[in-house]
C-alpha cells in the first residue's frame, strides 16, 4: 500500500485545516543522536510530521500507524514516538506551555489520540 506524497510546505498551505498539535523549539532525537534542537512537531489532518528548525521533513506518518507515549523513565518535558519503525525522542520546552493548561507532552499525547481515534 503505497503512502500519499507529504511535504513541509504542506503544512502552510490554503485549504489545510488548522494543526490540531503544533509545537516549536522541539529537541528531536534518534535516541542517542540529536537531529534538532529547535525542530516542530505538527499533528494536522490525520498526519504527523517531524520538521527541522529550517522546515526540513525528518519523518512523518499517518497517526495511525504512529504509537507515542511518556516513559516513567524521561523527563516531564520528553515523550517518546515510533514513526516508521525508527523511535523519536521529543523533548518539548517551557515556551511551549499555556498559560494555565496542559504540558505540551500531555497536548501532543491527547492530539494524536483524538487524531487517531483511538487510545495511542
């Protein structure tokens, strides 16, 4: 089953719909390799992308066939992603954070739950 063609520039572009989850100045890392240090995560019509801070696509997937999760192990600020088989570490900042709501982990968790429809 061959996956639809997805591109960065995608993401700004008239007759997307609003990001469900997007967060900036995310640390992405391959596990003991850092990638980014001020990348974006961006959950938007039922897909899930990992962008350089210069807008370069690191991976991105259908958030189906994503499975995401928060560790006990890692910080309040870390989560941990499988997209496409490779695991992601996303390490999302204080800027991040609204005022007197949910972490941004906890955001991004429950956007690609409710993007998914289903329990992730």
């Amino acid at each position: 089953m061959a996956e639809t063609e997805f591109s960065a520039a995608d993401f700004g572009a008239p007759g997307f719909g609003a990001a469900e989850f997007r967060a900036s100045d995310v640390r992405i890392r391959r596990w003991a390799r850092s990638l980014t240090r001020a990348g974006q995560v961006i959950v938007q019509d039922g897909r899930i992308a990992l962008l350089t801070s210069t807008g370069r696509e690191i991976a991105s997937a259908p958030v189906t066939a994503v499975s995401a999760g928060k560790p006990w192990f890692l910080a309040a600020d870390s989560a941990v992603a499988r997209i496409n088989g490779v695991r992601y570490r996303l390490t999302m900042g204080q800027r991040n954070r609204r005022p007197g709501g949910a972490a941004p982990v906890r955001r991004f968790l429950e956007a690609l739950r409710s993007a998914a429809g289903r329990r992730v």
